[in-house]
C-alpha cells in the first residue's frame, strides 16, 4: 500500500523566527521600531521626506546581517522541505537572509530582502551588501539618487502575491511561526485556509490572530519548530 501524499504544506514565519540569531523583531519592546515609528521609515513618503534616515535605519540592518546566521528554527524548516512529499512553500514576512542562508529552496520573500537594492530610475535590481545613500549610483543606469532598498513598505503591494495565492488555495496544513499577525495581507492568510487546512501557531506569545489556528503553541521557535518538524515527518513520512 503505497504511502499517503502529504498535504500542501504552506509555512508562514515572521520577525520572531529570526529572533534567537539576534535580529530585533519590529514590536518587542527592544524592537527595530521601538527606535523609529513605522511612519518615519517604513513608508514611501518617509524615503521622500528623509531618504537619508530611511538609507540609515536599512544600511544599519544590512549591515548585521553579517554578524548572524540561521538558528534551529530556519534550519529545521530547510529539511521539512527536504523531506516533505507534498506540495511545501515557504513565505516569510522577513527581509533578512536567513532562511536562505538555512537552505530553504521554495520560499517567497513577500516583503522583500535586505540585500537587494532597486533603481527608482530605470527599475534594476541588484543584489546588495553595502550602505546605500541618495549618491549610491545605479550600476545599471549609472544615475544617482534612485537607488532604494528592494523591501515593500506599508502601502506597497508585496511580492509574488499570486503564487502565495495558489499554494493558499491548495494547502491542507497551514503553520504560522513568530509573527505578531498585525501586517496585512500575511495576517489574513490564515482565515483564507481555515475551512480547508490544519492550521497552528507557532510563537512566543498568543498573537493578534491566535484565535483564528485550530492550535496555538507558546515556546520559542528554535524549540518549537524541530519539534513540529519531527512530528510532521513521523507522521506524513
Ligand atoms: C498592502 C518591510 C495593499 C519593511 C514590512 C488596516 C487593516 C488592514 C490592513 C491595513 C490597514 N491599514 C493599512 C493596512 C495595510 C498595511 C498593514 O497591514 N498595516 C498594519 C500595520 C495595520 N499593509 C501594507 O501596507 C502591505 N501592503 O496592504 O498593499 C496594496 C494593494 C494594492 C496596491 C498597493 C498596495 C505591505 C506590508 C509590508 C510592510 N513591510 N516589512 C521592513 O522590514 O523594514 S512589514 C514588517 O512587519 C516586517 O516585514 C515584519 O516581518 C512584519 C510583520 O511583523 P512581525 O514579523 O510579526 O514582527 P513583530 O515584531 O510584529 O512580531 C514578532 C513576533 O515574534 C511577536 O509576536 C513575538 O512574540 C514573536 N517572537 C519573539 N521572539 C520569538 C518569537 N516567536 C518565537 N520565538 C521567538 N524567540
């Protein structure tokens, strides 16, 4: 009797994966924003206003990316997707280079990444490990004062929405992990899959949203993932 396929496997992580690396997450009391109000950074009209705080607040993140690597939580996930049967993606809300870093193969950066620096300009995108300014020249067009990081700020449309869409639509067990479930659309994800797929959360606290999972797990993620990991595989093996 040939073994069951697995379910579509969606994963949704968020600042609190990256938590445990050392990267501050955005609403802990120690987080990125505790310093800066989303609206001052985090926003087109802030990088009009004051491309060069916005270029600093990036340039300082950037550049720790450096000092950091994966933890359990992201490198138990690039094995999931090893092992895993069925369908599996992997979205993650942050723009660090971690899960990447980790392996993982089938992931969509929805909000972004870190290193990546796009041209206002003529629209290139280069992959980006130094600080920008508005004299960073574009190494496509060579024209400055264009040069931006290649994240989705608040008012912007995340990336590769319709492929995000399609696993949505087709995935049977749906985990969320370190998120707060504040930003939209990822924080609606979960009741978009309710009626078709075994959902549960995976955080340090209850999020906004925990209500919404059929399960909620309260534990850092570098213990609670490899955990959920063992148990899928063991179960789905
Ligand atoms: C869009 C890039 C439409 C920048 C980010 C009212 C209602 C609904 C929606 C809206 C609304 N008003 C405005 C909106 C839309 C808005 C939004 O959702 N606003 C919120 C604030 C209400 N959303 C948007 O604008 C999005 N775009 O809607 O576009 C559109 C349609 C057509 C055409 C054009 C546009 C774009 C949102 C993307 C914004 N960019 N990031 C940057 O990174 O600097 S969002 C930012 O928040 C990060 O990506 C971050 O990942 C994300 C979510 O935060 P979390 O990851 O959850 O982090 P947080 O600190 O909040 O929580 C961490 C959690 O981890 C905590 O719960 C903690 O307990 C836990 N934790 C801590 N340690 C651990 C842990 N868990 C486990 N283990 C640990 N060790």
């Amino acid at each position: 009797m040939p073994a069951k396929t697995p379910p579509g496997l969606v994963i949704l992580t968020g600042a609190g994966i990256s938590r445990e690396s050392g990267l501050a997450t955005f609403r802990d009391p120690d987080g990125a924003w505790a310093k800066h109000r989303i609206e001052d950074v985090a926003t087109p009209e802030a990088f009009r206003r004051d491309p060069a705080l916005v270029h600093a607040f990036y340039n300082a993140r950037r550049a720790q990316l450096a000092e950091v690597a994966p933890n359990a939580a992201h490198l138990a996930l690039a094995e999931l997707e090893r092992q895993w049967r069925g369908d599996f993606l992997l979205v993650t809300q942050n723009v660090d280079d971690l899960h990447n870093r980790a392996g993982s193969r089938n992931l969509v950066q929805m909000h972004g990444a870190l290193r990546r620096a796009r041209c206002l300009h003529c629209e290139a995108v280069h992959p980006w490990d130094a600080p920008l300014s508005t004299a960073t020249p574009c190494p496509a067009c060579a024209k400055a004062g264009g040069m931006r990081p290649d994240i989705v700020w608040f008012g912007e449309m995340p990336v590769e929405m319709g492929r995000i869409g399609m696993a949505l639509e087709t995935c049977g067990l749906f985990v969320s992990i370190g998120t707060s479930g504040n930003v939209y659309p990822a924080a609606g994800f979960v009741a978009e899959v309710a009626d078709r797929a075994w959902t549960v959360e995976l955080n340090l606290e209850p999020s906004l949203g925990h209500s919404r999972f059929e399960e909620a797990r309260q534990g850092p993620a570098t213990q609670l993932v490899p955990a959920l990991v063992e148990e899928l595989l063991s179960q789905w093996a």
